[in-house]
C-alpha cells in the first residue's frame, strides 16, 4: 500500500513541475505482466483501482493481479467449468460469463466466494462476455440468438435470469456470433460484435437489433471496450485492436492498434493510460507449462 501511495505522490509530483503528464502514471507500471503457467486467459475486469482480474477457460478461477507491481494470486478457486468474459462493478462484485457451461455467476472480489449461480441455457450454448449497466448485467450468447439480463433492482442480485430473443439485423449463422458487448454512448443501447461475420450491431434493450456502419469488417471480433465515443474492437487472431468513433449507427476507424507481444488477444480493459489484454494465445497448445501473460499498450 505504501509503494503505490508513494508512487501516485511521485506521479503527481512530476506532473506539477511540468516534469511529466499525470496520464504517464501508466508508464510507470509493467507492461507485460505474467500469469500462472496454464492459467489459459480470456477475460480481464480492472477495477476499482490499480487491480486487474482474469478468468481461466481450463477451470473457471479467478487470479487476481496488481497492475502496479505485477503480483497477483488465485482469489477464487474455479468450479471446473470456464470463466469468459467477466466485469466488476463499484460494490466489488465480479460478473462471470461461463461460455460452454451456459452459465453465468457473481463473485465477490473481496472474499472470492460465490454470491450467486444462475443456469442462463440448457442445451448447447456458449455465454461469453457481459456489460453492467446502471439496471442490469447483459449477457451475450454466441451460439443461441439471445441476452440474457439480469436486473439489478438497486443494485440487488436477482433470483433468475430474464431471456432477452435477438431480432432485426443479427442474423446467427454457423461458428460463433454475438461475441463481445458494449454500451453505446449515450447509455440507452448496447453493441455487439458478431465475430463470424465481422459485423457490428446496436442491440435494444428489448432485442430489436440494427446494423452499425463499419469501413472495414470486424473479422474474428472479440471483447468490447468504449472510452467517451471511442470503441476499441479486439481482433483476437489477428493481432489487432481497431478503435472506432461511434456516432449513431455510423462509425469511423480513428486506430488500429498492434504490437509484437499480442498472441491472440481476446479481451480488453482500461486503467491509467493504458489498455490491457490477456494473451489467449490459443495457437499454441495448452498445457499445465503454457506461458500466459497480460499486455499492456497505450491506445
């Protein structure tokens, strides 16, 4: 705790005497931070403050990490089934999607113990990544055309979960679809990436989907991040994440960020300057030796 008060005070210091930006806080943290070897990464959820939290797709725990020091441990022992995409929220509360497992779960961040379980599919389904709202967390299904919504009623965690039908635009085809998931900037709707067409949509909050305009086609789209109207897309196999300015149901490409160290990306958080990845590196077989890390690069 000390080290990182002492380096907030450093930071500031710089910054007042014109010595160095206060953004440049990032550069001061690590910029590749390892995991347990065949921990097998895919989501990340960073924050409240300097911590970073990551899923393990080979047994679902969750490992913990200190984006100042790079330290990190296993917080909350998985059940066996995966951990995908995942979210915190302000009362350190971490929002789990179960991908293969069609399940969704809640897990205190403090504690690492399991406020709630909710089954969201009973056949095959594939529940990837989620969004927290000021109302609800929103689950995306890449195999089955739905959400699934879990209403926070101040703040409250439900008993079940609703089933919201996708219709409109999204189509759903062979392979994986609704992927990664967003709010759109003004708060009233929510994106989605449908990874095998490389497509964007706007999704309503009772289903109706409309078809965002993309100059280029989102191929092999993954995790969601916005930042004010900027959304950064994670182009898992190719290596890439391309930020695009959303204004309605239009888009402009403004970056397409790569970087030597990327070997599959999937997902996508944002903490003092930076943008963090975890390296899926699913070309590589998985083993209990496999090397993971989280990599960090400016946008």
């Amino acid at each position: 705790m000390l080290r990182r008060v002492g380096l907030s005070l450093l930071v500031a210091a710089l910054a007042l005497f014109g010595l160095a930006p206060a953004a440049s806080a990032g550069s001061l943290f690590p910029a590749t931070i390892p995991l347990p070897n065949g921990f097998q990464p895919e989501g990340i959820a960073i924050g409240p403050g300097p911590v970073a939290y990551l899923g393990s797709l080979a047994d679902g725990s969750i490992y913990k990490v200190d984006l100042v020091t790079g330290r990190g441990r296993i917080v909350s022992t998985g059940p066996g089934t995966p951990s995908v995409g995942m979210k915190t929220d302000a009362r350190g509360r971490l929002f789990v999607a179960g991908g293969a497992a069609g399940n969704a779960r809640v897990v205190d961040t403090r504690s690492g113990r399991v406020l709630a379980s909710y089954q969201l599919a009973s056949g095959t389904a594939f529940v990837n990544d989620v969004v927290l709202t000021p109302t609800a967390a929103w689950f995306t299904d890449s195999l089955n055309p739905v959400l699934y919504r879990l209403p926070l009623s101040g703040g409250r965690l439900p008993a079940r979960a609703e089933v919201v039908p996708l219709t409109g635009d999204l189509v759903y085809q062979q392979g994986f679809n609704a992927n990664g998931i967003a709010r759109t900037p003004d708060g009233r709707d929510l994106l989605v990436v449908q990874s095998n067409t490389g497509s964007l949509f706007r999704v309503e909050r009772n289903g109706v989907t409309h078809r965002v305009a993309v100059p280029i086609t989102l191929t092999n789209g993954d995790g969601l991040l916005l930042r004010g109207r900027t959304l950064y897309v994670v182009q898992n196999r190719l290596n890439t994440v391309t930020a695009l300015r959303v204004r309605g149901d239009s888009t402009t490409v403004v970056d397409q960020i790569t970087d030597p160290r990327f070997d599959v990306p999937t997902t996508v958080g944002y903490f003092a300057g930076r943008l963090y990845l975890p390296n899926a590196r699913f070309g590589t077989p998985p083993g209990p030796t496999t090397e993971y890390q989280v990599v960090a690069v400016r946008p």
